[in-house]
C-alpha cells in the first residue's frame, strides 16, 4: 500500500475531481484517462522543456566525454578529474535530467492511487475501450509500453557503449513486464499515452541529434 507520504492528498483529490469530470463530459473511461494524461503533462511541461535541454547539452558534451575515457582509460583517478572540470567548464550536470522525473514520482504515485480507487461504473459507466476492459489487465497495452519506450530511446540516441546499448533493451521489457503485472491497464493507458506525448514533444523540440534534417538524422545540433 502506498502511504500518504508518497501519495499527497492535495493531488489525488482534484486528480480525481478532474477524471470524474471528464468522463461525465466525455462518457468514455478511457478518453477520460487521456485527456487527464495530457493535462498533466501540460502541467509539467516546463520540468519536461528542462530535462530535454540537459539531454541536449549531455549529448553536445559526449564526444568530449568519450575523448577524457579513452585517454585516461588507465587512470581512474584522472579521469574523474577531467570529467569534473569538463562537467565545470561546459556548465552542465550529468544528474540534472533526474531532477525533473523526481519532482514527477508524486504525480505518478497520487495517479496510480487515483485509478486505484476510481470505479467508472459507480458513475454509470464502464471499463471499456476500445479492445480493452481497463480493470484488467492488457497484453496490447503493455506490448505498447514496451514500443514506446523503445522509441523514446531511439529519439534521444542509442547508446553507444554496449552495456548502455543493452540497457537500452532491458528497461522497455521491464516496464512492459511491469505493465502486464498491473492488476489493471488504467495506469498502463495513462503511461503509453504520457509516453507517446512526450515523443511528440522530442520530435518538435529543436536540436535533438536524431531529428535534425530529418528523422534519424545524426547531424549536430
């Protein structure tokens, strides 16, 4: 059980206020989820603009970075040296793109309590969409969570060391395992969907290595 620590109570109940309103507006559980999904990330959008300009300048400063690890590849001590004053003079933080996904931990903890105890049919509705009956689990959906994610990574760039490259695979199967874990896919709607916008928002944001003169394009940003 989620304590009310992880769960401020001052977001669960207009989250739930919000859902109950726009599926009476809309008469759909699951469009409800959606548009409840896009106002959050409306919400924070200026926490998503600042994690994408730290990926940005991480990626500006990685050949750097690769130069500083194969030159001192023999000598720890001095490469972490190196790495400082490069992270110093270049003026970026390698953590400062986790900063925004933990201010995000409490919105995505209230939202799974929101679904948790948000029952549609007591507002005469149902659990269905499209193919799926939301209070169970999905095995689409959580197929989508893993094809997001990966796309998501591709967006951003494939890693280059083979560990990161592998890691790149292992945590979109893992999610999707979690995702079909789920005793419900109300979550896992609002998470492909959160996904799926936060592509778009990579796709139009300017100089992100993989879109620049055309999706795929590796050209500096």
């Amino acid at each position: 059980m989620i304590t009310s620590f992880l769960v401020p109570e001052w977001l669960v109940k207009p989250m739930t206020s919000l859902l109950g309103w726009l599926l009476e507006t809309t008469g759909n559980y699951g469009v409800a989820i959606i548009l409840l999904t896009l106002v959050v990330r409306i919400v924070i959008l200026p926490l998503t603009i600042y994690q994408m300009k730290s990926m940005k300048r991480m990626q500006e400063v990685q050949p750097l970075m690769k130069a500083i690890q194969e030159k001192y590849k023999d000598n720890p001590e001095k490469m972490n040296q190196e790495m400082m004053a490069l992270y110093q003079k270049e003026k970026v933080n390698p953590f400062s793109g986790c900063l925004p996904l933990l201010v995000q931990l409490p919105i995505l903890y209230a939202l799974f309590a929101v679904f948790q105890a948000f029952d549609p049919v007591a507002h005469g509705y149902t659990y269905q969409f499209l193919w799926a009956d939301l209070s169970q689990r999905d095995i689409p959906l959580a197929i989508l969570t893993v094809v997001s994610m990966i796309l998501q990574q591709y967006l951003t760039g494939m890693a280059t060391d083979p560990n990161q490259r592998m890691m790149t695979w292992i945590m979109p199967i893992m999610f999707g395992w979690i995702a079909f874990t789920m005793p419900t896919s109300s979550i896992v709607l609002y998470w492909v969907v959160s996904t799926f916008f936060g592509l778009i928002q990579q796709a139009i944001y300017p100089g992100f290595p993989r879109l620049k003169g055309g999706l795929g394009s590796k050209g500096e940003a």
